[in-house]
C-alpha cells in the first residue's frame, strides 16, 4: 500500500486538519481510501505527524505494508531518525508511530515527496481548512 498525508494549520499553532490518499499499487491507479479531518489546535509540525500516524492506522488496519509519503521533509527526518527531534509533542508521537509498527509486526517506509507529488492529501486539507477558517 502507498499513502501520501498531509497536515496543516491556519496559523501556527492554528485550526488544524490531516488528510490521507491511499492506493494499492505502485502506480497510484487503484485508489483504496481517502481520509480527512479536523484535528483542533496544533502547530503545522503537530499536524503533520498526526497525519502519518493517522495513515499508519489506517494501514495496520488493512494488515498492510508498504510506504507513507509526506511533504513534510522534516517530519519524514525526524521519523527516520535521519536529524534530531527536540520538541517533546513530536517526540511522544515518533514513539507512537514506533509502537504501532512494533505491535503489529508492520513493514512500512516513510518517505518524503515533493509538495507537487502530493496534491491530493494536500487539497484534502486546504478544502477542510477553507471550511473551518474563522471570518
């Protein structure tokens, strides 16, 4: 399975949304699910791992493996291990995501993928946050 998500907010911390697209191929022609949804008042960062944690879920759910992509470089960094996380949010939610794939005996990559690459998690989020945006 391949997940692309992405998370947002409006304003930093601000209302804040997740979104996931998830297929069944390598080739993204067999779409399997899509996903949104409000998540309150978060940072951008805070988002964006609640997206990946969310498509996680959603993997293990299917008994799944395979790949999750975020535009989020950082994130996919900080999961990888690849740069250090400090922020203590982040750091209990990279734990969750480790559990998770420990306790369900998952084979799973995060991935990073150019913002142009992931337009329809993107637009997923926009379109909840366009809704949610205070006047």
């Amino acid at each position: 399975m391949i997940c692309y998500c992405d998370g947002g907010s409006s304003g930093n911390p601000g209302t804040a949304a997740i979104g996931y697209v998830a297929y069944n191929d390598k080739d993204n022609n067999r779409l399997v699910a899509t996903h949104g949804e409000l998540v309150g008042q978060r940072t951008n960062n805070v988002a964006e791992y609640m997206a990946i944690l969310k498509a996680l879920c959603f993997m293990q759910a299917q008994d799944s493996r395979g790949v999750i992509y975020s535009d989020s470089n950082i994130a996919i960094q900080q999961i990888n291990k690849e740069i250090e996380c400090k922020d203590e949010k982040l750091i209990q939610m990279r734990e969750a995501i480790y559990r998770t794939i420990k306790d369900y005996k998952m084979t799973v990559g995060f991935r990073y993928t150019a913002r142009e690459n992931n337009k329809k998690a993107d637009s997923i989020v926009n379109a909840i946050l366009k809704e949610y945006r205070p006047n």
